[in-house]
C-alpha cells in the first residue's frame, strides 16, 4: 500500500491522570516516548502487531533518534494546554 500521509502521525495515548505516552508513526515504524521516559520502536513492514521492541537495536538508532525529534518538534508546534505540566513534555536529546 502507498503511504499517502505526512512523514510521520502524532499520537498521545492518556491512561487516566498520569501523563500521556507520545508516539509517531511513519510509514514504516512506530516510535514511543512513555511517560516514565522508556522508548518503544516497532518496525511495522517485520511486526505489525508490534511483539519486538527494537528501541535497544543500535542498527535502528539513527532511525529512532529521528523519529524522537519529530515528535518533540511536533509537540513544540502544537497548542499544548497551559496547565499541562512542563516537566511533562518530551525534549530532544542531543
């Protein structure tokens, strides 16, 4: 199937009161950053049902890495809500 969409598609999943994880999807992978600050990365063409966190593989760190900082630029650009705690959102790592 043609991916007819952005490069990747914000999401933020919020289990009751505590923060959101936040996650990208491209066409070919899903990245989340989880509130408690662990990362997840699934390759959806190998695992679509997402059984193998690949976010330890250091042959995907480039690709990780990018995918985070498309996420933190999305979330800067977004209206997040003023009493959203600030500690809450995720930065870019260098």
């Amino acid at each position: 199937a043609c991916w007819d969409g952005p490069d990747v598609a914000l999401i933020a999943v919020r289990d009751a009161q505590a923060p959101p994880h936040f996650s990208v999807r491209s066409a070919q992978y899903r990245y989340t950053l989880c509130a408690n600050g662990e990362e997840e990365l699934y390759d959806h063409l190998a695992d679509p049902h997402e059984w193998t966190n690949l976010a330890g593989c250091a042959e995907l760190a480039k690709v990780k890495d990018q995918l985070r900082h498309q996420l933190v630029a999305l979330l800067a650009a977004s209206n997040i809500p003023k009493d959203y705690p600030p500690g809450h959102v995720p930065q870019a790592v260098s």
